[in-house]
C-alpha cells in the first residue's frame, strides 16, 4: 500500500496536500514548545539575551531559594478559578438544555438564544459587558439599577472578583455545553420518551433514567474539554479583572503572561508555561485514553 | 479486450475479501459476478478497476499486467451502484468530463456526446443536473459517461439495483442488447441471481471471497458444482433434505426418518461407493409433484398463488418442502398430500465438503 | 394535569431568573449606545447616536488621535488574511486526510484534536521569540499567520468532515475518467464543498476577528485594530460607556451577520443519492 503511494500517486501529491499544515503545526506548536522549554532555562530579560541559568526559575517558583512569595496564592486562585467555572458550566448547561426542551419549543429557542449570545461576542466585548456591568461606581449597569431603587452601591469587583470572573468564564462555556448537550437530545428517538411515558415514568424519570444516561458521553467531553479550558484560560480575566484586586484573580497563565508582558521576565514566565504543558500533556493522555480515540479513525477506500 | 484474473487474492487487514481467484473474460464476452453481499465481488471489480492492489496475484488486461496502471489509464468505463455522476454538473458536462481529461478536442467532443445520449435516449436531459433527473435517467448518463471515452472493458457495480422493479425489467434488456451491439467486453457484479442469469454469457459465482464457478446460466442452473451454486441459483430455491445413503438387500436407498428414495438402477452403479455416506439430496420445487388425490406423512403448510403457478409449501417430518404446483391443483392448508420426484432430476451433495456427487443429465 | 402546568410554570420562572441578569445587560447595553442621558440608571431620556460620533469623529489615542475606520480596516485585514491561510491549508489537508492513505495519518489526525485541546494562546511567550526571530513581529501578515495555525487543527477536522461526506464512488468514478488526485480534488471535489469552503473561511475569519490577546500582545500600539481600540478605551480613567457599547457594536455585528451567512450556506449542501456511498 504504501509502495504504491510512492510509486503513483506520489510523495509529490503527497507533500502539495499535507505540506502546508504540516508546517504550520511544526512552525506553531512544535516550535514554540521547544522555544518555550529553552526560555524556561535563561533568564530572559527585558534585554532579550539568553543567559542559561540551569533550573534557576523552578527553585524560584517552587520555593528553593530565593521564594516567590505569590506563587501559593495563584495555585490557589488556579483551583478555585477552575474547579468553580467547571461546574457551572456543565451542570448549568445540562440544566438549561434539559429546561428548555421542556418549556414551548419557541420560548426554549428564545432561552437558549440569550445563553448562546456569549458565544457569539468577541472577548472584549464579553469582558466589556461584565466590566460595565460590575462598575463600582454608579456608572455601572447593576449600581445604576441598585442606586435607582434605592439601594447603596457595591463594589462588586473589589468585594467578590473571583465570584464574576468564574460566572464569566462559566457561562461563556455555558454557551458551548448547551448547544452540545440540546443538539445530544435532539437526537435522543422521541419514540423512546414516549414509551417511557407509556410505561409511566414521570418527566423527572424520564429525564434520570433515559436522558441523562444517554448524554453520558456528550457530559464526559464537556467535562474534559472545559477542565482543559479553563486551567489554560486568562483571557477574560485579564479583561474584566486584570487579576486584581491585589492578585485576587491572578490564575496561573495570566500570571506567567504577566511576567513575560508586564514585567519582562520571559524566562520566569517561561518556566510557568512548562509546568502548565505539562499538566496539559498528562490530563490528555489521561482523557485519550479513556475516550479511545481510533474510535474516530476510519480507513481510505482507494489505494492508489 | 481479454481480462485474466490470476491467483488474485485482497487482505483487508484481517478479512480476506478475496481469495485465489482465478477468471478469464474473454473479448467481447458479459461477465456477471454473482455473490451474496460480503462476498468479495464488489472487491474483485474495483481491483480489476485498479483502486485496489492485489495483495498477491495479477490482473491482466490483453495479456498485459496493469497491476501499476492507475485506474485513469486502463482505459475502462465504470457506471457505479449509486451512478456517482457530478452534482454540480448538467448531464452533458458529466459526459464531457472524460473527454475534456483526455484533450479531445471540442468538435470531436461534441459529436461522440450527441452519438452517446442518441444511443442511450437521453438528449433532453442533456442540460439538466443530477438533481434534476429520474433515477433511470441518471442512470443513463452514467451509461452514456462510461461508454463516450470507447472503453476497452465496462465495468458496472450493481447498476440497476437502485432502479424501481418496472424500470429494472427494461434496463435489462437494454444493456444486454447495447452490450451485443457495441460488442464491449463487461463486467457486471449483482447479488441478484435473475438479473445475472438473464444478462450475462458466463456468470462467475463468489463466496466468502473464493470462486465457487464460472459457467453459463445454464450452467450453473442445471450443473451446479456445489452446493452454494445449488442454492443460490433459481426462485425458489432448491430445497435442501439430509439424507443417508444405505443398502438394503440389492437395493440402495436415500433415507430420513421415514423418508425413503430408492435410487433406479443406473445411479446404483455411479453411487454404490457413497454407502452409508451422509448425504444432501437437493429438489428443485418445480421437480416435485403433489398429489392431492394420495394420503402421506406430508401435510400442505401454506399455498401462495403466484398467478402462473402456485408456490405450496409442504411440512414433511422434519423438514418444509417449497413445492411449484399448476394452478389448477385446489390445495387446502392441513390436508395431507402425496408428492413424488422424478429419479432422473435429483441432485445429491456430499454433506461434509458440499461437493455436488450427482446432477441431473450427468 | 394540573401538577404537570404548575411544574412547567416552574421550569419557566427557573430560566427565567437564569436569563434575567443576562438580559438586563444585553438590554441595558443596546439602551446605553442609542439612548443620551440616562434616569433611574438605564433609561434613556431621548434616542440620538451622537455615542456613534467615532464614526465622523477621530479618537484619541496615546498622545495622537486615530479614527475607528482605520482600526475597522486593520481587522478587516488581519481577518481576511487569517481566514484565506486557514481555509487553503484546511481545504487541502482536509482532502488528504479524508482520501490518501499515508503513514503517519491517524497520528496527525490525533495529534490535531490534542492541538485544540491545548489552548494556544499559553504558547503566546513562545510565539513572541519565534516571529521575533522570523521577523514577523509587529506585522499584521505575521500575527494573522500565527493566529491562522490556531485554528488550522479544528479547520482540518472540519474540512475533513466535509470532503468525508463525498461518496467514494464519486472519486472513482472521476478517476476512471481521467483525474489524478490533483484533478480530483480541483476539478469535483471542491467545487462540491463549497459550503464547506465558506464555513471554513468564516470560522478562521470569525476567530481571527475576535482575537484580542495576540494582537494586543505581538502588535505594536500604532497598528490598532478594533479590539485594541476598544480595550484601551476601556482603560482609560475616565470610561465613556455609551460611547463604547457604541463601539462595540459595530465591532460586533459584522461577525454576527457572518454567523447568520454561515447557517444559510452549511444549508446547502449537495446530497447525493442512492446506496453505494460505502
């Protein structure tokens, strides 16, 4: 088989097809998986000189030495941050989905509207909206309402800043969970919750025992897919919170973005960056393995 | 053109969808590849089309090997099962296409499109789409695709099976009557035993890969070789009876419970070896006779009328018999009937390889 | 009958609450771009657009002034550039992965779901020294090349997809006529995933539009582009927030617009008919 391809239809035809990608994945991502490991190893400064200083930026980070003394406070941050928006997104999304099939066809399309809209707005937009919103002043949407009504205004980002951040971030991800999950009943057999109904489940038992169980994949890749997103995201949080108020929000990767942007140390920023690959390359051997990914893989029907 | 099949066998990782097959087509000869699905005839094609390569053995066209000749320039013409004509061209730029590959040059192009559709009736469809036709239509623009270049061998895969039972009839005829004309070498591959019997001049039977044999309907339909061809071949099928073959006194008798054949004289001699043998013996339903008039261990299960004929299924002990009785016979379900067979038309297999031991006429 | 009205009344008043913030935000942000003086917060006491004024009117920026179209015209280019690199290189390894059997194919094809998988944007250090190195920084044509291989894994799944749903009996039969695989591909098969075409180039586009992070980070502050422009804006100390939702908007509904082309074209797909598509 492959002979043949060699022969006939060519390494030629081969190299026009694939060649392209194959450069960009190496350029893009081999790359800078390289770079960033060889930076992690200097102390790349404002002066963009590689001076290699050994294992220099992990004492630091893990406390040897000369200590960070940030360090614990953002790991901490990290889990919060991450195990806060996780369930907000898939739990909120299964409930808005498995809610919204309930209710009348037009006003659950109208429901699942509003929670794709964040979908749909650019990250600065998003954290435009959140930033507003959440003004502490009573040029802020929720102040304007409150001091409308009466109330006092509150200073939402400085008194609860991880609370929005993970709303934030949850329901963006709400966004992609819903459409998942809906499109996932959509093709559960109608004639499956009927019988159920027939054999006299109520709709709670119907939900628990037939439609539930079914979506345990598309429940399992959203779980995986988001715990992935938002270990690595810093994104929105930079753009509502800027990890303020004094490191209050500051997760992981936004603070080795911070290094390297901010404060320009690149190699520091760097060693931050390899650690999180690292949890990235374990947590997807774990999920690949669980899933099986050849599952997906099907076979060529010409061969030449 | 000649095409020799030799040795050919296709490993699919696991599966062997094709197994030593050897096959001459001889020049202008209509081959069918008759199989049940999953038995390696549509592999057998598309090798001999060139999208496989043979894991072992050679295809020849004229004597020559193509196995390194890609499917372009074997100079074959395909009509497939599902026609797989351009949906995003009309029919005459689906005929075209061929030609425009190979630089013909407009003029020349244009003439053999016209000579084609007029051959094949299919001159107002011309500048519609797929979407726009009828399924026998389109089929026809495959047809007429495959055959504008001037193929040296026709290739078809299943081409009728996605036409209605009416228009399948007619397209039959057809294709048989185009293929005698143009005197093309084919190749057509159908798991429908009619469609094969009343088209091809050879029909090639496969199963589970292997060749079981070539031959003339006729053929295969009086001499089957063994007992996949028996059954395979005719509607409906031969009815399958395991017997023993014992010797009693000087005669030799099939037996079955209380089932007993005595074999006339002629067959003791070519059969007297099979003693004791464990046996098939293989009835035709058009070889039975019922006798409504004599009582026996038979019993009349189901009677379905088919117009011409009435197909009457008969529970013997131990088994159903499909039995073809005239019309005229009146048949009640649970009443007890005789039935007789003609010595001279029963076949007998060997149970355990499945070889056929005696045919009719042999 | 009656515990089943009363429990879907519940379900109502649930989404309801859900809904409730996020429409007040959506509703309160429309209200703030089109409505001058506000009362009791978030009515507007008379429509105008004068919050649009960024349309006629330049911005200032830094120590200079700058105008929204020149931003609206960057992000146009950086978006059409990485939308093009995307579509091409998808289109064609797309058809390669769903056709060519090679060595090496399944592990590219898993290789791309682990690359999506991986936020790319923690790389940005990285990818900051690589075109630094390359000389692509501060360029629009490099970052939209680095922003294009973002999306580049998920594009050749999705062009994939589209070439997988071909018949193979389509390929074979263009290759009895003539083709080799160049031909193939050029001649029937993108000619019949056009929709797939667009919905590829509107993915890399609408991403590429959105993008805030590798622009903000690998762009020099002279070339602004619409996000940029609208966090700088947002950094400022003194906010004016009609005058950004305004903003907004128009940084908004180009993608939305696109979002809604992208539906009507995934509709029309080709079909093919009949069995033997195996």
């Amino acid at each position: 088989m492959r002979d043949v391809l060699r022969k006939r239809s060519g390494r030629g035809a081969l190299a026009f097809f694939m060649g392209p990608s194959a450069a960009l994945v190496v350029l893009f991502y081999f790359v800078p998986v390289i770079l960033t490991f060889l930076i992690a190893f200097t102390s790349m400064g404002r002066t963009l000189l590689w001076d290699f200083i050994g294992l220099g930026n992990f004492a630091r980070l893990f406390g040897i030495g000369a200590r960070d003394p940030l360090v614990p406070r953002i790991l901490v941050n990290t889990v919060v941050f991450t195990l806060g928006a996780l369930p907000v997104t898939v739990i909120g999304g299964l409930l808005i989905s498995v809610f919204s099939m309930r209710v009348r066809p037009g006003a659950g399309l109208f429901f699942r509207s509003v929670f794709f809209i964040p979908r749909a707005l650019p990250p600065v937009v998003w954290g435009f909206l959140w930033a507003w919103s959440f003004e502490g002043t009573r040029y802020g949407l929720f102040n304007a309402i409150r001091s409308a009504v009466g109330l006092p205004i509150v200073q939402w980002l400085i008194r609860y800043p991880m609370i929005i951040v993970v709303l934030a971030n949850g329901f963006l991800g709400i966004s992609l969970a819903m459409l998942v999950f809906s499109a996932a009943i959509a093709t559960i057999p109608r004639d499956l919750t009927r019988a159920a109904e027939v054999d006299g489940a109520s709709e709670g038992q119907i939900t628990r025992h037939i439609i539930l169980p079914l979506l345990r994949w598309p429940i399992l890749t959203m779980t995986a897919w988001h715990l992935m997103s938002f270990l690595n995201s810093y994104v929105y949080v930079m753009l509502i919170t800027g990890g303020g108020p004094y490191y209050m929000t500051e997760v992981w990767s936004l603070y080795a973005y911070h290094m390297a942007f901010v404060q320009y140390r690149y190699g520091y920023g760097a060693a931050f960056v390899v650690l999180l690959v690292v949890v990235n390359v374990s947590l997807l051997l774990l999920v690949l393995r669980a899933f099986g990914m050849r599952r997906m893989l099907t076979r060529g029907k010409i061969e030449v | 053109m000649r095409v020799s099949v030799d040795r050919l066998t296709k490993q699919f990782r696991d599966v062997r969808a094709v197994a030593d097959l050897s096959l001459e087509i001889r020049d202008g000869e209509f081959m069918a590849l008759l199989g049940p699905s999953g038995c390696g005839k549509t592999t057998t094609l598309l090798t001999i089309a060139g999208f496989y390569k043979p894991t072992s053995g050679t295809i020849l066209f004229d004597g020559r090997v193509v196995d390194n000749v890609p499917p372009r320039d074997r100079n074959i013409g395909m009509v497939f099962q599902s026609y797989a004509l351009y949906p995003h061209m009309t029919a005459h730029d689906n005929i075209a296409f061929p030609l425009k590959l190979r630089r013909v040059p407009r003029q020349e192009r244009e003439t053999r499109i016209k000579t084609v559709a007029a051959m094949l009736g299919i001159e107002d469809v011309l500048p519609r789409r797929p979407g726009e036709m009828s399924g026998g239509q389109q089929q026809r623009v495959a047809l007429a695709r495959a055959l504008v270049k001037k193929p040296g061998l026709l290739l078809l895969d299943e081409p009728l099976s996605n036409l209605d039972a009416k228009l399948r009839i007619v397209m039959r005829a057809e294709l048989k009557r185009l293929q005698k004309d143009l005197g093309i070498t084919t190749i057509f591959v159908t798991h429908d035993q009619t469609e094969a019997m009343t088209m091809a001049d050879r029909i090639a039977v496969q199963h589970q890969g292997a060749l079981q044999q070539v031959g003339s309907p006729e053929d295969l339909y009086r001499r089957p070789a063994n007992l996949f061809v028996a059954g395979f071949m005719g509607t409906p099928p031969m009815n399958f009876l395991d017997v023993s073959l014992e010797a009693t006194g000087d005669a030799l008798v099939l037996r079955r419970e209380s089932f007993r054949f005595s074999l006339p004289d002629p067959l003791k001699q070519s059969l007297g070896h099979l003693v004791d043998r464990k046996l098939i013996l293989g009835l035709r339903p058009e070889d039975i006779e019922i006798k409504p008039e004599e009582a026996s261990q038979a019993e009349v299960y189901v009677v379905e009328p088919l117009g011409r004929e009435a197909l009457v299924t008969v529970k013997v002990p131990g088994a159903m018999l499909k039995v073809l009785a005239p019309p005229h016979i009146q048949l009640q379900a649970g009443t007890h009937v005789g039935w007789h067979v003609m010595p001279d038309r029963i076949y007998l297999f060997d149970a355990g390889t499945e070889e056929a031991l005696l045919v009719p006429g042999s | 009958m009656r515990s089943r009205n009363w429990r879907r009344s519940l379900w109502y008043l649930l989404l309801a609450l859900v809904a409730a913030p996020f429409l007040v935000m959506y509703v309160g942000f429309f209200l703030r771009a089109f409505g001058e003086g506000m009362t009791l917060g978030i009515i507007p006491r008379q429509w105008g657009i004068t919050s649009f004024r960024f349309m006629w009117q330049p911005i200032a920026w830094g120590l200079g002034r700058t105008t929204m179209w020149a931003a609206f015209g960057n992000t146009v280019v950086f978006a059409t550039v990485s939308g093009l690199v995307v579509t091409a290189v998808c289109m064609l390894a797309g058809y390669a992965l769903s056709r060519v059997e090679f060595r090496g194919k399944d592990f590219f094809l898993v290789l791309q779901l682990i690359l999506h998988a991986v936020p790319g944007q923690i790389l940005l250090i990285a990818i900051f020294f690589l075109l630094l190195y390359l000389g692509l920084l501060h360029r629009l044509s490099g970052v939209a090349l680095a922003r294009a291989s973002l999306e580049i894994p998920l594009g050749i799944w999705m062009a994939k997809g589209f070439f997988d749903g071909i018949p193979w009996d389509v390929e074979r039969s263009a290759m009895v006529d003539g083709c080799n695989r160049f031909q193939v591909w050029y001649r029937i098969f993108l000619p019949l995933v056009r929709p797939g075409i667009a919905a590829v180039f509107i993915w890399g586009f609408l991403f590429a539009w959105h993008d805030f992070i590798y622009v903000y980070t690998l762009l020099p502050g002279t070339i602004k582009l619409m996000s940029t422009l609208i966090q700088n804006l947002l950094a400022t100390e003194v906010v004016d927030y009609g005058y950004l939702a305004a903003l907004s908007l128009v940084y908004t509904i180009p993608p939305l617009a696109l979002f809604v082309f992208l539906q009507r074209a995934l509709l029309k797909v080709p079909v093919f008919g009949g069995k033997g598509t195996a």
